[in-house]
C-alpha cells in the first residue's frame, strides 16, 4: 500500500507546485489568494479543468484550451518537480507540515529566480522562521556540525562579497543548516553546484553563452533528491 500514499504524496506536490507557479505571478498585486489562473496569452479565465496539474497540459497537448496558444513546457516540468518533493513527506504526522512549507517557500524562491535571477526575501519568510523557531537543531550542533558548517559558510560569504553569488543563496544555505543539518545542507549544494556545472557545460557545448545563471532552482533539485533518497 506504499505506493497509494507515494502517489498521493506526487498528486499533492504537483497541486502545491502549481500554486507556487500561480503565486509567483501575482506576486507584485498579491492577490493570489482571491484570483482565478488566466491564461497568460489571451487572459481568459481558466476552469478547474484547465488546472490540472500536468494532466491538464497533457490533455490539451500544451495548447490553451481557449486561443490555442502554447502553454510554457516549464509549468508541467515545474509541477513534476514538485510532486517528486514531496514525495517523501508523511502528510499524516504534524511535525511534518513544517518540512512541506519550507520545501513550498524554496519551490517558490526557485521559480522567481529563474524566471528574473532574483527573488523577493519576504519569500523565504516562512523558511527562515521555521529554520530559527520551529527547529531545535542548532541548539544540539555537536563540534562536527560546526566543523561542517563553518568553511563552506566562510566560503559562500567570500563569494558573496566577490559578488559571485548571491545573499539569497547564503540564506538558503544557513536556512537548511540550522533546519536539518550542516551536512545535509553540504550535500544539497554539492548535487545542485554539480547539477549547475553539467548544465553550464552542455550549454556551453552548444555555443550558448551565459554570463549569469540562477543556483536557487538547482539547489531545489538538490534538495528533492536529498528527500527523495533520505
């Protein structure tokens, strides 16, 4: 019967990572709260039927339903990356809705910084309050930890006074230390620095050039294979 609560656990993700894609937009105006989805072409209001994450692109083979024009293939990609997680979450415990909103509040702080390069901190507001007072872990930091913690953190602050990365990335980082641990926040850069690395490298192969490339949804990834394989 695992497999029922891992696809539900997906079928969730997908739903949370497709809210995400919508606040993202109605950011600025706020009112994704009361708004209905649009499509972003013709602005026609969308039903429920449209909304269905990724069954709904397939069904309408990535087409609006309405004017015909084509449905960004990163709002599927998104939705499944965000049902993988999830996956892992155990929706039944409590203690683990707090796991879901920091994965929600990076999910989000990813796709605006993929989309722009930048992002709003009020958006990572949920994970930072989390990570300082809904955690207890940095208060049971062995020597390890810090052992850990310590160079990889002085070397993110080089690179942010460099101007080589960002403050937000450094924040992220800090965000995952304190809320799991120093290690697995090692462990998440490193898959999302490689994962960076190789894409780079293909793009590169193909004559594309890029000065500036977004770490946050690479680091997103890195933290859903960490969940996904914990």
């Amino acid at each position: 019967m695992n497999w029922i609560y891992t696809l539900t656990n997906f079928l969730i993700g997908t739903c949370l990572a497709s809210h995400a894609a919508v606040v993202y937009e109605h950011w600025e105006t706020f009112d994704f709260f009361i708004t209905r989805s649009r499509c972003s072409t013709c602005q026609t209001e969308l039903s429920l039927l449209d909304e269905l994450p990724i069954i709904s692109y397939l069904w309408l083979h990535g087409k609006c339903r309405y004017c015909n024009s084509q449905i960004p293939v990163k709002l599927p990609i998104i939705e499944i990356c965000g049902g993988l997680a999830f996956m892992q979450i155990d929706f039944s415990q409590p203690s683990n809705y707090a796991t879901a909103i920091l994965i929600f509040s990076i999910l989000l702080v990813a796709i605006s910084d993929y989309e722009q390069q930048e992002f709003h901190l009020a958006m990572l507001f949920p994970a930072l309050y989390l990570a300082l007072f809904k955690s207890s872990n940095l208060l049971h930091f062995q020597l390890l930890d810090y052992v850990e913690l310590l160079p990889i953190l002085l070397l993110l602050i080089f690179y942010v006074w460099q101007k080589k990365l960002g403050s937000g990335d450094l924040l992220i980082y800090l965000i995952l230390a304190v809320y799991f641990s120093p290690h697995t926040a090692n462990f998440i850069f490193l898959i999302g620095a490689t994962l960076l690395i190789v894409h780079f490298c293909l793009k590169q192969q193909k004559g594309q050039k890029q000065t500036t490339i977004a770490f946050v949804p690479y680091l997103f990834l890195g933290l859903t294979i960490q969940l996904f394989f914990k």
